[in-house]
C-alpha cells in the first residue's frame, strides 16, 4: 500500500526463501508470537509472476490486500482472482497458494495462527501450466 505521494506505507523487507517462493517475494515482518500473540503478521510483497508453494497451515491465515492484483487458489477449486481492499479467511489444513498475477505486483498482509511452534507447512511448487491456467480468469 502506498500514501499519496506513492511510498509504501511498509518497507519492502527481505527476499523469502526460494525453495518456498516462485519468482521474487518479500517479507516486512509486522507482528511475532509471543506471550500475548498466538499468531505472526506481516506484509508480503509478491513482484509480478511471484507466488508462494503449495502449502497448509494448521490453524488458519488471513490475507489482507492491500495493494496490486493477485490470484488465490485452493486446491481442486478454480483460482480467484483478489485485489486491494480484499479479505481472503482461509480455513486450518487447506491446501492453497497465492501470489501476483503475471502482470501486476500484489502486496498482502499475511496474519497466520500458530498450533504449537507450526504455522505452516510447504508442500511443492505450483506448475507453470497451472499459474498459466489461473492468470486466464477475469474479474468478476
């Protein structure tokens, strides 16, 4: 997100793991767990064509748009496509991943629950043919 003279209201942050991430991602971390906070927030930034892994997490995420466009999808349903203003609620042990569209940046605020010290667990990369695929849906 960014104030009127287009400054991002959160700093870019570090580039996140690529054994998790397709294409180039960046995590502000916002928010950790500790003794008041069963959970971790924080503001990714996905370039365009970014997108996570497959993945689950063990009590839930929210996402938070709040800049660009992106594509969220879970698995066996068709992709969505989400933008800024948008809140995707997703559900403990549903496999899913999100990221930018092909041609435009998106930036989320990630909010993840933690069961125990686990919040999430990464499974494989989603396909080209698949990215490809979830880019072709237009907005409602």
């Amino acid at each position: 997100m960014t104030t009127e003279n287009n400054t991002p209201i959160f700093p870019k942050g570090n580039p996140l793991p690529k054994e998790w991430f397709t294409g180039n991602a960046f995590l502000s971390p916002l928010i950790a767990k500790d003794k008041n906070h069963d959970f971790s927030a924080g503001a990714v930034t996905f370039e365009f064509g970014a997108r996570t892994n497959w993945h689950t997490h063990p009590k839930g995420q929210a996402l938070l748009v709040i800049e660009g466009n992106g594509l969220y999808q879970e698995k066996s349903k068709p992709a969505q496509r989400i933008k800024k203003g948008d809140v995707v609620n997703i559900p403990e042990n549903i496999e899913h991943w999100h990221g930018a569209t092909a041609n435009s940046k998106m930036v989320h605020i990630a909010i993840t629950n933690f069961k125990d010290d686990v919040q999430v667990t990464w499974l494989q990369p989603v396909s080209e043919q698949d990215y490809a695929e979830a880019n072709k849906i237009t907005e409602d």
